[in-house]
C-alpha cells in the first residue's frame, strides 16, 4: 500500500509513517498542504490521510481540488475536530472515512488498510474468498453450492468484511458503515448480527471464515483457499 500522509506535526507524521512501514507499507509524508495537494495531484497513492489544519492550504480545500480535478483516491481525514457537524462536512466533501485525535494506531492501520482495499475492487460486482461469494447486483450469497439467505444488515456486514478482507475491521468501522453513526459504541448490535452471520456462514462448514480479533474487532483472511 502506497499512501500520502498529509500531516503538519511531525510527531504524529513520524509516528504513523514508522508505523506503516513496519507494518510492510509505503507512507510519504508531506508537512504543509501545499506541498501535500502537489504530491497527490502529480503521483498515484492508494490511499491519501490528511489532516484539516495545515499551513498554506486547508486539509478540506486540498479535498475539494482533488475530487473536483476527478481524482477518487480514498482519503482519509484525520483530525482534531471531532464534532459531528464536523466529520459530516469532511464526508460531505469526499472524505472516505474521518478519524479523530487522540487515535490508536492499530485502528488508524486498520482503516488505511481497509480503505486501500475497498478501492482496489470497488468496480467489481463480486466479492470471493474460498468457497463464499457475495453477489452485489443480485444481492445473493452463496457458500460451495449452498445458497445463503442473509437479512439486508447481515448482508451489508459481510460485504463490508468481504471488501476489507485479510484487514481487521474494527467496531466502529463496523457502526460507521453499515450502521451509518447510529448507535453508541458500547451497543451490542454488532456482536448479535456477528453471531448471525456465523450461524449462517461457518456453523455448517468445515472451515470458519469470519475471526474475531479480541479487542480490535473482526477479519476474513484473505489466506482462505
């Protein structure tokens, strides 16, 4: 994974980029906004974390040049302004998904990951691992030759997982994209429709596919075969 990062405290630009780099990953980092929309204007990233209050130009105006200029890399806004009028008007502009200060990094990873993931088959209409296929068009999984009824959450919950695969997803990744912010973080929805779709997916099968990272949240390797 190729990734800009866009972030005036060196700090926390060196923090992450050690991060990612440890973690097998690319990560240049650029300190003011000018030199970061010149870097994502002239080079291909798969993935663009950027912070909003940067030195010359502004983190949001960066993110209204390059969609306007077409460009659909994912980005992730990384900021300190945690309102939600906030994060609504990040999204609003193109932010791909909006993380607030303080984070932990092991969810900001898992983010990136997911991010530059999703956008690498975001214009297919299947999603596969082993033996599971996932049919977005006519809405219909399938496991080996077992068709698998799923309710529209349960549904959307594996897509999600499917599109992040090999990646942990965490729970509010999970709260923010299929739930849409609507529930607290501490509500156990998403341990019920987890326990669902286990039932519906790996009870019957010799080989489980859905893990739970303890404390992180969930993953399908991508190592299934």
């Amino acid at each position: 994974m190729k990734t800009l990062l866009i972030e005036d405290d060196q700090t926390v630009a060196e923090h992450i980029q050690h991060g990612f780099e440890e973690a097998g990953h690319r990560c240049e980092v650029r300190h003011s906004g000018d030199a970061g929309l010149h870097e994502a204007q002239v080079n291909d990233y798969d993935l663009i974390i950027l912070d909003v209050m940067l030195p010359v130009i502004d983190g949001m105006d960066i993110l209204n040049i390059i969609r306007g200029q077409g460009n659909n890399t994912p980005v992730l806004v990384l900021s300190a302004k945690n309102q939600v009028e906030d994060r609504v008007q990040g999204l609003r502009a193109g932010a791909s998904d909006y993380l607030t200060k303080p984070f932990a990094f092991e969810e900001l990873l898992a983010r990136a990951e997911g991010l530059a993931g999703r956008n690498d088959q975001h214009d297919s209409t299947t999603l596969q691992v082993g033996d599971l296929t996932l049919d977005l068009v006519h809405r219909r999984v399938t496991r080996g030759d077992q068709e698998i009824e799923l309710q529209a959450k349960e549904f959307q919950l594996l897509e999600c997982l499917l599109r992040n695969r090999g990646h942990v997803v965490t729970r509010s990744m999970l709260l923010e994209h299929v739930w849409n912010y609507h529930f607290d973080p501490q509500t156990n929805v998403i341990d019920v429709h987890i326990s669902r779709l286990r039932q519906k997916v790996d009870k019957a099968f010799n080989v489980p596919l859905i893990e739970t990272v303890r404390g992180t949240g969930y993953r399908i390797s991508d190592a299934i075969t």
